[in-house]
C-alpha cells in the first residue's frame, strides 16, 4: 500500500492482442482462453492457419510480434522462431511465454530484450534442461532467477489430469496409426 518503490499496476488483458505461435490444437484452446479475456488474437504457423478459426492470420513471425501485446509460443522447433528481429517487434513491456521447446527460443536475445525492453516472461521449457531427473534448477542464460522472468522447471502440466490427458492422447494416435499407417500430430 502507498509503497512508491512498487511496480507499477499491470495493464490488463482485455482489449489486448495475443500472439499465438503454432496453432495445433493446445494453441486452439489457449485462442478461446485469450478470446474469454477480451483479447483479440493473431496466430501463425508453419502450415497456415484455418480461415475458419477465428483468430486472424500473420504470414510472418515479425508481423505476430508488432501486433502483439503477449505472446505464447506453442510450436516446437531445432531453431528459434523468436529471435532478436521478432523481439525488437513487441512492443515494450510485452509478455512472452514458452511452453514448446527451449530451442524455439533464442536465449540470449531474450535476455537483452528483458533489461532493455521491460519484456516480462514465463517459461516452462529452456533450451539447457538437464538430462538427468535430479538437477539443479539453473540456467546458463541468465533467465532463471532473473526478477522479469518466471520459471517452472517443465512442470506446466505435471497435474494427474494433465497426464490422464497425454495417456488418453497417446491411445489414440496408436489406434490411428494402426488403422491408417499415418502418425497424427507429428512435430517436426
């Protein structure tokens, strides 16, 4: 109360533009979710996105991040798909979040956009994740522990429902490549 050291108050989702990066169907759902919120919402990916989904279209990924106020990046990739160029994009004091793969982002880049742009961050996967089981949960980058950036330690859907979900999921692309001979959701 009446601290002045305080962060200012946030800005709210409504009236908003989120960015989706990848619209499978996990994407699908966090559109509906950001749409709930009063959000409008942009989307891309590799393959285009259904004129029939109700979100809009952008061709390019810099064209996502200048009209996007947070970002979820949903799609796997070796490389990044955020880079320097689609950083410099956002608007200051954006959100970004990764819940795909830590190389579908370029750490270092991120790091600069974070103290010099006011990005604030959430991050479920990191491009240095330990092997093992048992780690300790660092970062060569700079993001763990970095006051703008939140992290979980690739727990995001550790729930017994989410992992009922993945089972139940996992059935059904056996049974569908067994009846057809084509792998359902394949990730690149």
């Amino acid at each position: 109360w009446g601290d002045p050291t305080a962060p200012a108050a946030p800005a709210g989702l409504r009236s908003r533009t989120l960015g989706l990066v990848g619209f499978g169907m996990v994407a699908r759902e966090v559109a509906a979710l950001g749409k709930a919120f009063g959000m409008q919402v942009v989307a891309w990916n590799r393959g285009g996105v259904p004129a029939d989904a109700g979100v809009e279209e952008c061709l390019t990924l810099p064209e996502l991040a200048g009209m996007s106020d947070a970002v979820c990046v949903l799609a796997a990739s070796p490389t990044p798909l955020v880079d320097a160029l689609f950083l410099s994009r956002l608007p200051p004091n954006a959100l970004l979040v990764n819940v795909a793969r830590g190389s579908a982002v370029d750490d270092t880049a991120l790091l600069h956009a974070v103290e010099t742009r006011g990005l604030k961050v959430g991050l479920d996967v990191f491009s240095d994740e330990p092997a093992a089981p048992h780690a300790s949960f660092t970062s060569a980058s700079g993001l763990v522990g970095h006051p703008s950036v939140v992290c979980t330690h690739h727990i995001g859907a550790a729930t017994r429902q989410a992992q009922e979900a993945v089972g139940l999921s996992l059935l059904q692309v056996v049974r569908s490549f067994e009846a057809t001979g084509v792998p359902d959701n394949l990730v690149p």
